[in-house]
C-alpha cells in the first residue's frame, strides 16, 4: 500500500511539473522528455545509471543478459541512425537500451511474477526509472525558475557571505590558480555526482538479489527526497551564483550584460544596501540552498559503513564538490552551509520515518528545519548586519550548522549503540 501511494504521489507530482513547464517555461516536461527518449537519441549517464540500480534486484545471469541486451538494442540504434544519416548529438548515441530493458523488466513483473518476486521487480524497475526521471525533473524545473523568477536576490546572499569573509572569492582565486588540472579534476567530480551516488547506492544494496528485500535505509531514498524538496526554495529564494551576478558568467540575451558588476573573483563585493536585480530568463536560480552540497553531504554520510575505498571516496567527493561550488564560482559560502543542514535535515527525517517519529527523531528533525529557515531568513532580512559584523555573525552562522551536525551525531549514535562485548564465560566448577 505504501508503494502504492508514493507511485501515485511520484506520478501526480511528475504530471504536474509537466504541466508547469509547458504553461509558464514553454518547453516539454519530464513525462515527453521520458517518452521521446524510448527512440531518440538520449542522456546516456542517467539511463544506465537506472539500469545499474534496477539489476540490483537480479541475479548475476539476469544481470549479463540485461546488460547484454541493452548494449545490442543501442548498437541497432546507433547502426540505424548511422544508415539513415541522423545527427545525433555528442555524448548522447547510446542509452534507449538501458531504457528499453527497464521498461520490458516492468512488462516481466506483471505478466510473468507474482507474489514478493513481482513486487520486488518493480521495485526494481521503479528505483531506477526514479533515477532517470528525477534528472529530467530537474532539468525542466530549472528551466521553470529562470522564466517564473524575473528578479534574482544576489545582492543579499552577497552581503551576507561577508560574515564568512567570501569564502566564493578565495577559492576561486586559488582555483583559478591550479591551472587546467585542478579545474579539469573539479569539473569532472561536479559534473559526475550522480555517478558517486550510484557506486555508494550500489554497494548498499549489493545483497538485495540474495535477500529478495531491500534494506530498511538506503542513499537513494535521501538522494530523491533532496531533489523533490530542495528545489522549492528556488522559487522561494532564486539566487543564480557570484559568477553570474558578479562575473562573466552569462551576458545574457540579446547581448545584455546582466551582472551587476564584474568583480568575481578577484575583487570581493562592496557592502552596499542590498536590493532584488533583474536577470535573464536563461540562468537557473538554483543556489539556495546548495544541492550539489547537500547531496555530496548525503554520500558521505552513507559511505560512512562502507570499506575504506568507499569511506575515502566519499570524503574527496565532499571536499572536491564544496571546492568545485565555491572555486568555480556556482555558490556562495553561506549557500553551502544551508546545504549541510538541509541535508541533515532530510536524513534525519527519512531515518525517522523508518524508525517510527519518536522524540529523539523529532526533536532533530525540528532542531534541523529551524536551523534552515533562521539561515534562510537571516540572509535575506539581516544581510547588512552580517556584513558590518563578521566577527560576529560568521561564528553564529558556523556554529548553528554545527549544532545541527552534532545533534545528527549524537541521535544518530543513539539509535545505532555499539555492539556489547561478548560475556566472559566462566569455568565450571566442578572443572575448577
């Protein structure tokens, strides 16, 4: 029953995001994007990605036959476009296999299982078609952000980064100086998130096949539950990045500068009262939070139980993505620091829901949605003060994001004691 409404919640949910972005963005939404995909040539990461999530779910043998049959179906795609002389753009000649086998698996587990063996199958299929829509769902509602959301409030978010001394501008100059290694290195661990994520969930759920259950708690639960929340800020809060809004980033249409000045990353912003700017209807406004910093926070929190590789990967992840948004120029330091707490946050209340609301689980999940909407609001309502008073501001935005992190530690801790020592077993006493 549970699957059952989170389906229809996921399918109302997808409808109507189709529907907003035909209305207000004019473009195709995740649902036609989704179809066209079944023969045109797609976005072949997320595809296989899904497939990977979804053959946890199999054995070994029906995972090289799935996998099998996804690369043969996208050699007669790609063999087929060759012959009719169809552009295909870079990057994107394979992927329907991926697709077309998670939906044949779909046709599988209603018409040939039954009972748990169908049940778990489409679960299978729905993780990882999840994966594959949530990509484009996030794709269409950032386009939605930039045509809803003229104005853009960039000079806040600027002012009150002062507190923490524009931590965007200086590694962005140390960024800058790496060179093309360094920023190669950081682009390709940016852009390739999702495929940390994938590895993370993968060794997570390495025994479902043998099991024939999934575990209790997973990445991929929190991972969609960011996407689905997070990005309702944006229209709450659109901000679009320093580089942006004080650089090179975008000139706009119609060759319109519309940074409201070149500064970034050489010479930080001036406190100057902050007011709403306008800005293209190209630009996401998707900085606040930071959700690439809430989802590398995220896969390391579950790489935490993994083997060393894991847990050392997850930790480059994280500190490479928070170097990656803040050198790149994409965020602003107080950006990432609503990241951590909103993914705390989420965590925890994911955990909760699994575990039943009790007080520990509330209190944090409390303690953790208070946290965010104090930042949020002290950011737009207080930016003058944290920039006249870093000294002051900077040590109380860092410690209510501790706060958050060890209450997580310490709850967490709590639900998950350590393994008593094995009893002592004493002798006998007639062998004494």
């Amino acid at each position: 029953m549970l699957w059952a409404v989170a389906g229809v919640v996921a399918l109302g949910f997808l409808v109507a995001v189709e529907v907003v972005a035909r209305r207000y963005a004019g473009t195709a939404g995740p649902i036609t994007l989704q179809v066209r995909e079944v023969f045109l040539p797609p976005k072949p990461g997320p595809l296989y990605g899904g497939l990977g999530l979804m053959m946890v779910v199999l054995t070994w043998r029906e995972r090289f036959i799935a996998l099998g049959a996804a690369i043969g179906i996208d050699l007669v795609f790609v063999l087929g476009r060759w012959a009719a002389g169809a552009e295909v753009p870079e990057g994107q000649a394979f992927g329907n296999g991926a697709l077309w086998v998670m939906l044949g698996c779909a046709v599988i587990a209603v018409t040939r299982r039954t009972g748990s063996e169908r049940m778990l199958l489409l679960k299978g299929v729905g993780l990882g078609l999840l994966l594959v829509t949530g990509r484009k769902t996030g794709d269409a509602w950032l386009l939605i952000t930039s045509k809803t959301r003229p104005t853009v409030l960039d000079p806040y978010v600027a002012m009150a980064d002062h507190a923490l001394g524009n931590p965007s501008w200086a590694v962005g100059r140390a960024v800058e100086a790496t060179g093309s290694i360094g920023s190669g290195l950081l682009h390709f661990v940016y852009g390739e998130l999702a495929v940390a994520a994938v590895v993370v969930a993968l060794y997570q759920l390495r025994n479902v096949s043998t099991e024939r259950r999934f575990p209790r708690h997973h990445l991929v639960r929190t991972f969609l539950v960011i996407g689905l929340l997070g990005p309702a800020f944006y229209m709450i809060f659109p901000v679009v990045g320093p580089v942006f809004a004080y650089g090179p980033g975008a000139s706009g249409t119609g060759g319109v500068e519309w940074a409201v000045a070149n500064l970034w990353p050489h010479t930080p912003p001036p406190i100057t009262l902050p007011h709403p700017v306008p800005y293209d209807d190209i630009t996401p406004r998707n900085c606040m939070p930071s959700l690439h910093t809430a989802w590398a926070t995220a896969i390391f929190i579950h790489s935490r139980k993994g083997p060393a590789f894991l847990r050392y990967a997850g930790t480059f992840w994280l500190v490479a993505t928070l170097t990656a948004t803040l050198g790149f120029g994409y965020h602003y330091g107080v950006d990432l620091v609503a990241g951590v707490v909103f993914a705390l946050t989420v965590e925890a209340a994911v955990r909760t829901f699994d575990r039943g609301w009790d007080r520990a689980g509330i209190q944090l999940v409390a303690h953790g949605a208070a946290v965010f909407a104090a930042l949020l609001l002290s950011y737009r309502w207080l930016p003058m003060k944290m920039a006249a008073h870093p000294w002051v501001f900077g040590p109380l935005v860092l410690l209510a994001m501790l706060s958050v992190i060890y209450r997580y530690l310490r709850t967490i801790r709590g639900w998950e004691p350590l393994a008593a020592p094995a009893a002592r077993l004493e002798p006998r006493p007639e062998l004494v």
